[in-house]
C-alpha cells in the first residue's frame, strides 16, 4: 500500500514564532507577499484561565483537491503517496483554484502572474529529508506522517471555523489544545 503522507501540526507546542512560515519562505526564496506556510491565533471561545495557542497550516494535500478538479490545464497533480504538486510552468495565471480551494491555499503571484502553493517539499522528502517547515520549527510542531500508518488518538482533521471536511478530505491532522479554541483566520 502507497504511503499516504500529511502534516501534523501539535497546537500544544506551537508558540507562534512564524519560524515555519520563513524557514519555508527562505528555502523557495518566496516573494515577500507570499506564504506557503501561515501560522494563525487560536482565539479563547471559553474557559477560565486565559492561554495563546497557534495553528501553522499550509496546503492540506486533500484526498480530493478541489484546486486539481478545477484547474482547466492540468497544473495540479497527486503523487501516489498523497502529496499535491502544482506545476508552475504549466500554470496560466486564471486563479480558479484559488477561489476552488476551501482553504485558500493556492495564491497567486502578481510578478510572475501565476498561482503558487506549498508541495511539501517532495523534493527533500524524495531525498530522506524533511520539509524545510519542519526543520525550522524549534518546538517540533509540525511532522510529516503516513495516514496509512498513523493511529495517535486525540487527533483531530479539523477545528471550528475551518470549512467542512467532507468537501476535500484534507490530510493534515492537529493535536487540539487541551482547552477548546476556534480558529481565527482574519489575517
């Protein structure tokens, strides 16, 4: 059975430095105005002792990608082990998928009048190496695992606030803080 291969991203031990989002940035030499990778708030819903905890997200690499469905010159593809790859040079700057993906993940780049997104790194993890995300990150938040294989309880494939996983099936998979929280997209 082919690998299924995800991120999952521990809300408990990301502190919100953004060290994944410029270790991603630094490595593809990204456009300021474009990140790969986002590191959002957690904001409190309730509870009674006050906590900051953050949610770095990237693309999903969806079982179903809607940005792969839409796109009318097959830019996007899906490896077998679940990664999903945008083709740059395939890429003719029409931006249906960013406005497909219920994530908003694809984004589009105003120099090159293209779209972009993250592919995790499947060059470094077709060497053995990690994606530059992970490494950056100085708490280990963020790992790459086999959803075929991968079995830790308390996991969760979505919070409050993010849109329905039914539409895409996305691979990422968090580890909730302990406190209940709702994500708070609003940058």
């Amino acid at each position: 059975m082919a690998k299924r291969l995800s991120f999952l991203v521990n809300t408990e031990k990301c502190i919100g430095c953004h060290s994944c989002e410029m270790a991603c940035k630094n490595y593809y030499q990204l456009d300021p105005n474009i990140r790969w990778r986002k590191v959002y708030p957690l904001h409190e819903e309730t509870f009674t002792l006050p906590e900051r905890n953050f949610m770095s997200l990237a693309c999903n690499h969806c079982a179903q990608p809607e940005c792969l469905r839409v796109c009318p010159v097959g830019a996007y593809t899906k490896r077998k082990d679940g990664i999903v790859i945008h083709d740059h040079n395939r890429c003719i700057g029409c931006r249906l998928c960013t406005m497909a993906c219920p994530y908003q993940v694809p984004q589009f780049n105003k120099k090159y009048k293209k779209v972009e997104k993250c592919n995790m790194c499947f060059q470094r993890i077709d060497k053995g190496e990690n994606p530059a995300c992970v490494d950056g990150c100085p708490m280990e938040a963020i790992t790459v695992i086999d959803l075929n294989s991968f079995d830790e309880l308390g996991t969760v494939e979505a919070f409050a606030g993010f849109p329905d996983p039914r539409i895409t099936q996305p691979s990422v998979r968090f580890v909730k803080p302990q406190i209940g929280f709702q994500v708070r997209r609003d940058r």
